[in-house]
C-alpha cells in the first residue's frame, strides 16, 4: 500500500515518472511494429512521439535519437518545428544516428553508425554521413558481406559476455589481429 501511494505521489503530485523512456512514448502515442530492438540511451522525442511511427524488425543501436521537433526557431519566431519521422520494416539504424523531424526511411535500410539522417532516404538502400546519403543498395551490401563472411573469422555465441572464458578471449583477439574483422552469431 505504502509503495503504491510513493508512486502516485512521485508520478502526479512531483511530475516524476520512473517508468522506461519507451513505456512512456508508448502511452503517448509511439508507434512501433513487431520484433524491434531498442538498445540503451535512445531517445525517442519525449515531447512528440506520437509523430513517430517504426515498422516491424527495426533495430536502434545505442544512442539512437529521433527526433520529431526543431526547437531552433522557438526563441525567435516563438513556435518549434514538428514533422513526422516514419521508419520502414527491416531497418537497422546504427549507434549515435540523430533523425531529424519529417524524414522518412524506407524499408531494408541500414544506416550507418553515427549518421544525421536530414532527409528521407528510399527503400532498399545503405546511407551513411552527415548528412546521411545513399552509398550502396542493400542488396549490394549484404553481398559484400557475405563475400567478406566467407573469408573472416566466425565466433559462435559461446563467445559473448557471459559465455567467454579467457581461453576464447584470447583466441578471437589473435584471430582479429592485423586489423581483420570477423562475424558472430
């Protein structure tokens, strides 16, 4: 009872909301599809998330902003740009991506890590940058991954946090040595 009573307390007389970032833009309007991954410190905009939509088998790597308002104008014009941002299916959006207000981004996208996605990008591409534009089609990437697979080391999931022993450590620091990558599962 006690516990129920701090929380309601918290929540409505002191504004504060200890529930996870993507609870709280969930019941304010966030939509997201199915099987979707959010990783640590993204940043779904807190004040307009009802302006977002995300598809189905999206990944946010960590620190992944989007952000559906430009407050840039606030001060001197007195009002804040919002657009909508829409995220297809099948995207991946890689760590420390920032998506500005009224973007699209199709679906089978990846875009790189870093990026400052200023414009929509199409369906069926890879972008990186700032600004974000289009390097390859997603076909072609997966094929030079693919190619890049087949010649490179392969780890198992018995080489993850939690699973790796010092024996595997040192095994897949000798075989990524001389600045090689490798894949795991």
């Amino acid at each position: 009872m006690f516990r129920k009573a701090y929380l309601w307390i918290r929540r409505h007389l002191l504004n504060i909301d200890d529930r996870p970032q993507l609870e709280i833009a969930l019941s304010n309007g966030l939509a997201i599809g199915k099987d979707c991954h959010v990783m640590g410190e993204c940043i779904i905009d807190p004040g307009h998330c009802w302006l977002i939509t995300i598809g189905d088998r999206v990944t946010l790597a960590p620190r992944v902003h989007i952000l559906a308002h430009d407050a840039s104008t606030k001060r001197m014009l007195g009002y804040t740009l919002i657009g909508r941002v829409s995220i297809g299916n099948d995207v991946f959006i890689g760590a420390g991506t920032i998506v500005l207000p009224n973007v699209e981004i199709g679906s089978r996208v990846v875009i790189g890590a870093g990026s400052v996605v200023t414009h929509s990008i199409p369906s069926n591409s890879v972008a990186v940058g700032n600004p974000a534009h289009v390097i390859c089609s997603y076909d072609e990437y997966l094929v030079k991954r693919k190619n890049q697979f087949a010649h490179s080391p392969v780890f198992d999931e018995t080489f993850t946090i939690g699973k790796i022993d010092d024996k595997k450590r040192k095994e897949m620091k000798e075989a990524l040595s001389e600045n090689r990558v490798g894949f795991i599962k």
